[in-house]
C-alpha cells in the first residue's frame, strides 16, 4: 500500500543517497552488499521476495555509459546474487536485466541498475491475475537478514 499511496517514496536518487551515507545505516537501507564499483540493494517494492538491484555509485543514467570496471563488478556482483538467493531462498529461476528509460518500465530512470528477480513455479498466481495485487511471504527486513551473511 505504501507503494500505491506513495507515502513511502524516497525524493532523491535512492541509489546516490543511500550508499553515500554512512555503512551503519545499510540495514535501514536495505544495502546488503558493498564493492569498490557497485552496491546490492533489496528493492523495497519487490517484484518477488529476494528482488535485488545491482547499481554502480555513479550517478550515470545508461547500460551503455558504465566504465568496463563498473560492468565487470555488476556482472560479478549479480552472479553472488544468484548464488545468494539460491543459497538462502531456494530460488527455482531467476530474471535478471535492466530497465533503461521510462518506456521500458525504469522506475529510476537517471541511475542505471541491474534488478535480480528470483522466481519459483506458481509465483504468478491468480493474486496477480485477477486481484491485481502481488502477495510477497517474507517482510523486506526477514530477507535482509536472510541474504546479508551470503553477500
């Protein structure tokens, strides 16, 4: 509901501001990993539960714009993703790619991320179908603390 209402939208560029501030308050804001070139975020309005962002900490809008040591660190990082969430979820398969520009669905449209989608037989349940809502099991704070030891 919070996403709906809107009353729980961050202004600024969630992936600017929330790595700039200091590793203490990475819980509170759902980094669960930390490189030289990139950060793991969980996002807050999940596709599934587990959904997790790969952003460089340059601001920089486009897939086509990242440095190749930027690439090489998200790429990595996105492996340890998978690993991580297969470790700690069970995931069955998984969706991984980038939304660039609001056309193809980018949310944050300025700051190029990499969203790493976990799945499983029947997650698109008829919730989705015909409720037009999305049933997520586990609280964003149980996942945290689930992925934080394997990233």
């Amino acid at each position: 509901m919070a996403y709906i209402k809107g009353d729980d939208r961050h202004n600024a560029c969630i992936f600017c501001d929330f790595p700039s501030q200091d590793a203490a308050n990475d819980a509170a804001n759902l980094i669960v990993a930390r490189g030289e070139q990139s950060f793991v975020i969980l996002n807050k309005f999940p596709y599934n539960t587990g959904h997790l962002m790969v952003a460089p900490y340059r601001h920089v809008g486009g897939w086509e714009s990242l440095t190749p040591e930027e690439l090489a660190e998200i790429t990595r990082t996105s492996q340890r993703c998978i690993e991580a969430l297969n470790a700690t979820l069970g995931a069955q398969g998984f969706n991984v790619g980038v939304n660039q520009g609001v056309i193809a669905g980018a949310g944050i449209v300025d700051h190029v991320h990499l969203h790493v989608v976990p799945r499983w037989g029947g997650d698109t349940n008829f919730m989705t179908t015909v409720g037009e809502s999305k049933v997520i099991p586990e609280a964003l704070g149980e996942t945290y603390a689930r992925l934080k030891p394997h990233l």
